[in-house]
C-alpha cells in the first residue's frame, strides 16, 4: 500500500498542502517548527482518526479558520481508496472512504497499516502504562478486529461500572451484568496481547542488536492481574474498595508492559541514545511484525529520528530503511545531509520536499 497525493487544508499550521508523493522514499526537510511534523500528522490522522500527539480535533484546526480538511488518494494492491476527513468548530467530524461516511470510526482501523517513529514516542518509556497499553492496542487492533471489538466493549463496561462507582449504587444486578461483559472480553485481551508479546520480543531484539551493534539485550515483560486470578472474583471482591476510590482498581486495563535492557528497566539505565535506539527498534519491529501479520506492507513514518544518535547508530538505521523490507518511507529532518545520505543509499524512487512556515516545495525528485 502507498499514498499516492496527500491533501491539507488548514490542518495546524498547514494552510494549503498538495503533496505528490514517491512510491518508495518521501523527505522533508526545514527549520524546527516549520510545519515537517504535521505533514506526518496528517497522513497518520488519516490511518487512525486521531493525531499521533493526542491533539483535540478542535486545536487541530488553523487559528482563525472554521474547519481543516484532510485527503489521502491510495493505492491499495493496485485498488484505488479515497480517503477524506473535514473536522469542523461545534460539529461532528465527517470520514469518508471513496465518498461514503462510516457509520463508526473503528470500521476504518486497519485499512491503512502505519508505523509512525517520533519523539514522542519517549512516553512510551518515561509515561505511565497507559502509554504501552495503547502501543499494544494500535499494533493488534490493525490486523485483527475482533480484538479491536473486544476492547471497544470492554472500555464501554469499564466506564458503566465507574460511573455506578462515583454515585455509590449498590445493586449488585446491576454490576453483574457489566462485570461479566468486562470479563468476557477482558480474557480475550488478555489472551491476544500474551501471545502478541511473545511473538514480539524475538523480532524486537533482532532489530535492536542490528542498531546497536553489541550485545545488549533487550525485553518487553507482560504484567497481567488477570495471569494469577479469576478475574470475575477480582471484580467482585473490588466493589466496595472501588466505590470509595471511584473507579475501577482490577482488570486488563491495569496491564503493563515493562521494558528491559540487560534485564534492568531501560528507563531508570538508558542514556539518551540507549533509549532512542530502543524505541526506533522497538517501532520498526513493529513494522515487521505487521507485515508478517496484514495484507500490506504498512506506510512508514520517520520524523527526526537522528538525533542524539552515534554515528555508527545512524549509519546501521540508514541501512535498514535502505533495505527492499521497506515499503513506502516519509522522512523528516533539520538536517538535509542525513536525508540526501539516505536516498544515495536506497537508490530508488524519491522525492525531496522543504516545509517552510507551512508551505511545502518540492526540490528535487526521481522516478525510474
């Protein structure tokens, strides 16, 4: 799959954007600020129906403007798909795929794959489990929608109960019903993100030790309630302990993921560089465990993922993504000598842009 023409319309600080994209490596390169990082954004708002960053849709539109709007023109195995999104001040956000709106967002989850690498991404190591729950969530739900369906039911029982919690009802008919729908699909989410784990690992140390270039071994260790105990008994001996909290203290929405490097947590011994290495290892084995795992290679995202990197470091990750595993690349940088560095090296089609206070130019490109 490849995005063929990217559309912008007053999207942050992108007033007008039209971006025809190469089929294999796509860079932009300008000053911090200018505008790089939303262009990634726009195309990852079309994958998921959300910005990578969390941004709210309202602080998404151009100040001064009524609404943005955002299209991708796709080519999917040779299927054309046509995707629009308008976001508009006071209103509901309008989805469209080849000009018929979805009924639910989570219909379009999965229908373009994408693994987005950004500085942001140091939550994942430094922020709370909630962080790397959803890193697990985004990777399964985009392959397999009965787990994005689990998880949906689940989050809908989970804040029911919360809500009876906070007005201290106690009427145990009442939490029975949603215990057993939060139990139901609360096994299947732990089920999958088990075995997600473990199929994982092996491929994230793969790539880590290719970065690297030593013998650090890397680990991603599951932390479940529900891998020593009856979850509905859990639930149920919990009740009075959580009407005090106001809120649910047991279930797969506790769950952990606890990152390792030489068996010790990378966020109390990383360097810097360690913890930059770790996560772009960890992203692009995530690229390849989707690959394995969907019906098309996914979009990837690079947005300044240089810095703070050796040059040895830097060297091996060009490599990489130099590599025929790669499909379609959008990088960014500050720096163009990392980016004209990175076309010598693939050697194929490219195209160049600059971002500018929003405007983007295309400089230089290639087609074979």
């Amino acid at each position: 799959m490849i995005i063929r023409k990217l559309s912008v319309l007053n999207y942050k600080n992108i007033n007008l954007a039209e971006v025809v994209c190469s089929v294999k490596t796509n860079c932009f390169f300008g000053n911090n600020g200018m505008g790089k990082t939303n262009l990634l954004d726009a195309i990852y708002y079309l994958s998921f129906c959300k910005s990578h960053i969390h941004t709210p849709d309202i602080r998404l539109i151009m100040k001064g403007e009524d609404l943005c709007v955002l299209q991708g023109m796709y080519d999917y195995n040779g299927k054309e798909e046509d995707v629009f999104c308008a976001i508009r001040r006071s209103q509901r956000k309008q989805f469209k795929r080849n000009k018929k709106e979805y009924e639910r967002l989570s219909e379009h989850i999965g229908l373009l794959p994408l693994v987005m690498v950004s500085p942001a991404d140091s939550d994942l190591i430094r922020g709370g489990s909630d962080e790397r729950r959803r890193f697990i969530d985004m990777i399964i739900s985009q392959h397999d929608k009965q787990y994005l369906n689990a998880l949906i039911q689940y989050n809908k029982a989970l804040m029911q109960r919360n809500i009876w919690l906070r007005e201290q009802r106690n009427d145990a008919s009442l939490y029975d019903v949603y215990e057993m729908q939060m139990e139901t699909c609360g096994r299947q989410l732990y089920e999958k993100r088990k075995i997600f784990i473990e199929a994982f690992v092996p491929v994230f140390d793969e790539y880590h030790r290719m970065i690297c270039g030593s013998g650090e071994t890397v680990g991603l260790n599951y932390v479940s309630q529900l891998a020593d105990d009856d979850f509905m008994k859990m639930l149920k001996m919990s009740r009075a302990g959580d009407q005090l909290l106001g809120y649910s203290s047991v279930g797969v929405h506790k769950d952990d993921m606890v990152m390792t490097l030489d068996e010790q947590l990378v966020r109390r011994i990383g360097s810097q560089g360690q913890n930059k290495t770790y996560l772009i290892a960890l992203k692009l084995a995530q690229f390849s465990y989707m690959s394995a795992n969907g019906t098309t290679k996914p979009i990837l995202l690079l947005d300044d993922i240089f810095d703070k990197l050796d040059a040895g470091r830097v060297e091996r990750i060009i490599g990489l993504v130099s590599g025929n595993r790669f499909g379609q690349i959008f990088i960014t940088d500050t720096n163009r000598k990392y980016l004209d560095r990175i076309l010598e090296a693939i050697g194929q089609d490219y195209s160049l842009f600059k971002v500018d206070r929003g405007d983007v130019c295309l400089m230089e490109n290639k087609t074979t």
